[in-house]
C-alpha cells in the first residue's frame, strides 16, 4: 500500500530506475553475445486484457528487448491470463505447463503471468507450489510493476509475487500497438455491478477513471498518428466518471471526442443496460464520427434469471433501450452477450431468452455457457443445471440466433457500406477483409494497398457470419 498518494503519473515514474536498470543489463548482454534479449508476450481474452498486453510490450521495448512471435527463442515470456471461464484459465493453464521445458534449457529465462486469473488468491498459490519454474506473478492492477518485478527476481534471485496493487489509474506507461489503424484506449477500469456470475469485479477492482484530458490527449494523437479506429474501453464503460464525481459523464466525454477533427470512427465497449441513458443514444445519433453500434448485454431474456444474476433491470427496461435506440438510429447494428445455464434456469426461462432474442433482433451475439468461478455467488447456488442440458440450450440459442442474423445481413444486400479494410483474409489470401461501422466482417476484392483505409464496399450477398461485396 505504500502508493496509496501517488498520482497516477507518479504511479509509472517510480518504474523509470528498474527499467533503465533492467536495460543497461540486457545492453550489456547484447553488447557481448551480439544479440538482443527477447520479449514474447501472449494475452488471453477481452480486449481490455489486450490493451494491457500492448502496455506490456511496451514495457518490454522500453526495457531493451526486441519483440518475438516465437516463444523458444525469448529471455522474456509473459502470460497475460483470462479468467471470465474455466477454459480460459484451463488453456492459460496448459501454456504455462508447456514452458517448463524451456526454463530447463534456458534458465536465463524470466517467466512472468499477468492478468485476471493470477490475480486470484487460490490461483496465487496454485503458480506459487505447483510451478516453481515461473519467476513472478502480477495482479491486474499492478502490472506495471512489472520492471521492478523482473529486477528484483534477477538481483535477489527470489521469485515475485505481487498480486495486487491499490487499484489505481496509471498514466504515462509506454504502449506498443499492434495495429497502426485499430486502437484501444481504455477509459476506465474496473467494474462495482458484482452481476453474480462474474470474476471481474473481484479481479479488476472497482470502477476508476482517468481524467477526461488524458482521454482526450490520447484520441488526438491516435487521429493525428492516422488511426482510424479507435475503441474506448472499460468494463463498464458508459459508467464513465461516476466515480470523478465531476460534471460530466460518458456521454460528454464521447460528445466532447466527437469534435475531434479527422477521418476516424469511434466505438465503445462494453455497456451495462444500467447506464444506457437516452442522453447518451441522443449523443451517438448526432455524432459524426460515433459509430452507430451498440453493444449492449442481455445476458437473458427472462426476469427471474435477471433478478439471480443481480442485473438490476427487467426484459421491459431493457427492451426499452433496444426500441430507444432504433428509433434514434434505425440503421445502428446491435450487439449483446448471453449466458445460458445460469444456475436454476428452468426451460420456461430459456425460452424467454429465446423470444427476446425474436423480440430484440440482433445483428450478432456472444453467447456464453454459464461457467461457476470461484468466490462468485452464482457458483454456491445449488441449483447448477447439468452440461447437457446447458449445452443443448447453447446449440438452440445459436440456432434461433443464426436465423435472425442471416435475415438482418440479407437486408444489407444492395446496400454500399463503408468498410475499413484489414487486408487479405487469412483463409482465402485471394480475398480482402474488412469491418463495417457495426462491426461485421465483409469479404471483397481489394488490394494490398487498401489495408487500414476505409473503403465503400456494394453488399452483394448477405450470410450468417460475413457479407460479401465488392468495390463501389
Ligand atoms: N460464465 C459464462 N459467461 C460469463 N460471462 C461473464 N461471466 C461468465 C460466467 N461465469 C460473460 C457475460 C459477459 C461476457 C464478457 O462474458 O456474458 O458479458
Ligand atoms: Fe461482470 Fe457484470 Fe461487471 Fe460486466 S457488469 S464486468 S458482467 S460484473
């Protein structure tokens, strides 16, 4: 607790010693073997975690290593963990386990795990005694720390553990993008709903924001630098600045973005129905560079299931905003998460949830099978429902789902749409790929020098997954 005064610049400064420390050592290792140190750096999850991950090849970059996609060959490995389910911990897990080898062939090795699922006290002590081979863990709110963490394992040869820092907002870290036209900024962090089922808000803390002039500074130079994308995260985004307690709220901070001179579009994520105000639909429907896509989680179509998940609105409410928002914006893509197999869903719930869906038409869902995370209400309930038949609702839900997806991308044949491109698909390289405003894929005939450019793109065809067109 010893930071508990520092602003959030002096947070990051404090790290400038261990990184030039951290850094003379690795120049020195250069200087005498002709070879720079290497940092792989692999993240599991959301995007929030990716945005942390990009934080942390900058802190690698900073620190003197080169940057690797292949693992066997790094000093530096860093795991940035997930935990919203047990496959994700499950697959970071097996990674972890499969690094062992390496350490024994390189025990110059420094093998750190960051993230959601190390910042989980059991999990803490499972790393501790069952892989003694990993050399520091790293809590979300603290990671960067990491300089000093990897200092402090090579000068004292004892390993670090260091699972949570106050939660706190972090200026000034050094980001190391993997896009030069997509880009994450993180608004705020955190979340205070505790919905039952979820592990955020014991790993990620609760809500903080970073000063709307920090946001601002940090679009303007995204649009300067030529970004066309730019994504405001938070996990509970459009809870913006409560916490601030200043005069603004998230509406403002994206009217206020919008102004922002430039060819770029603004996204946000992820939304709780709670939060969506009509003052901030108002906002997104007269902005210029907002994108009209709302992603907006349901998690379920059924009251009582709501009420257990402790989501604090009812189907009505929530429909609500839903109608609000097509009435505002008809042609604005929405976007939701649903979780089936909540503890004690009974089939009438489940279908609830399934004309919700008739009833609210997304564009596409994320659907989730409920998974128990330790330390959440929902996994001591005893009414857990059994995989078969979560995984039976599961392949309804997708069912229902694909149909009402297919019907709204067959209503954008004919339609010219602007498409910012992401150059050639992986699996069709004869093929250009790309995202509309809402967010859905689109193939075309593109060229190499379309990547990263928005493109008008004529909807030939409209599938369940992707549109297909070609250039206007
Ligand atoms: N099981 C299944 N899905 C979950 N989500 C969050 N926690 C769980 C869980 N324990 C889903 C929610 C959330 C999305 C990011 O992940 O739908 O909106
Ligand atoms: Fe989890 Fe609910 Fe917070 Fe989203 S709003 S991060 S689902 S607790």
């Amino acid at each position: 607790m010893e930071n508990i005064e520092k602003k959030p610049y002096e947070r990051f400064s404090g790290q400038i010693k261990y990184i030039e420390k951290v850094k003379n050592d690795n120049d020195a290792t250069f200087a005498e073997r002709g070879e720079r140190r290497r940092a792989f750096v692999v993240t599991f999850g959301c995007q929030q975690n990716e945005a942390d991950g990009e934080k942390m090849k900058g802190l690698a970059l900073a620190m003197g290593y080169d940057l690797t996609q292949e693992v066997s060959e790094a000093s530096l490995i860093l795991v940035n963990t997930c935990a919203i389910r047990e496959h994700a911990e499950k697959r970071a897990l097996s990674i972890i386990g499969q690094y062992k080898h390496l350490k024994q062939k390189n025990p110059e090795l420094i093998i750190g795990i960051s993230g959601c699922m190390v910042t989980q006290e059991h999990r803490e002590y499972e790393i501790k005694h069952s892989y003694p081979y990993v050399d520091f863990i790293v809590g979300t709110s603290a990671f960067h720390r990491i300089p000093e963490l990897i200092y402090e394992r090579r000068a004292r040869d004892k390993r670090q553990f260091c699972r949570e820092d106050e939660y706190a907002v972090v200026e000034g870290m050094p980001i190391k993008r993997d896009s030069t036209y997509r880009a994450w900024v993180s608004v705020m962090y955190g979340c205070n709903n505790f919905c039952s089922y979820c592990i955020v808000p014991y790993v990620r803390g609760r809500e903080r924001s970073r000063q709307k002039q920090e946001v601002l500074r940090e679009v303007e130079e995204l649009v300067r630098a030529g970004y066309k994308d730019i994504t405001l995260l938070g996990q509970n985004v459009n809870s913006y600045g409560k916490d601030l307690r200043a005069d603004y709220d998230f509406a403002d901070l994206l009217s206020e973005l919008d102004k922002i001179e430039g060819d770029y579009t603004l996204h946000f994520m992820t939304s709780h129905p709670k939060d969506a105000t009509k003052k901030l639909i108002d906002v997104m429907a007269k902005g210029k560079h907002i994108a009209k896509h709302f992603h907006l989680p349901m998690q379920s179509g059924s009251d009582r299931v709501l009420s257990a998940m402790n989501r604090r609105y009812d189907f009505e409410k929530y429909i609500g905003i839903v109608d609000y928002i097509r009435e505002k914006m008809p042609t604005a893509t929405l976007s939701s998460d649903i979780i089936v197999g909540f503890p004690g869903e009974s089939d009438e719930d489940f279908e609830a949830t399934l004309s919700a869906l008739h009833r609210a038409r997304f564009d596409m869902i994320y659907s989730f099978i409920y998974s128990p995370r330790k330390g959440t209400p929902a996994a001591e309930m005893d009414t857990q429902i059994p995989d078969k038949i979560k995984s039976e609702r599961f392949d309804r839900l997708l069912e229902t789902q694909n149909g009402i997806a297919l019907e709204a991308n067959k209503k954008l044949e004919g339609q010219t749409l602007r498409v910012l491109c992401d150059g050639r698909s992986k699996n069709n390289s004869e093929m250009f790929t790309g995202r509309t405003e809402g967010n859905k894929i689109v193939f075309f005939d593109g060229t190499d020098s379309d990547e990263g450019k928005f493109i008008d793109i004529f909807i030939e065809r409209g599938e369940t997954f992707a549109l297909w067109g070609r250039k206007a």
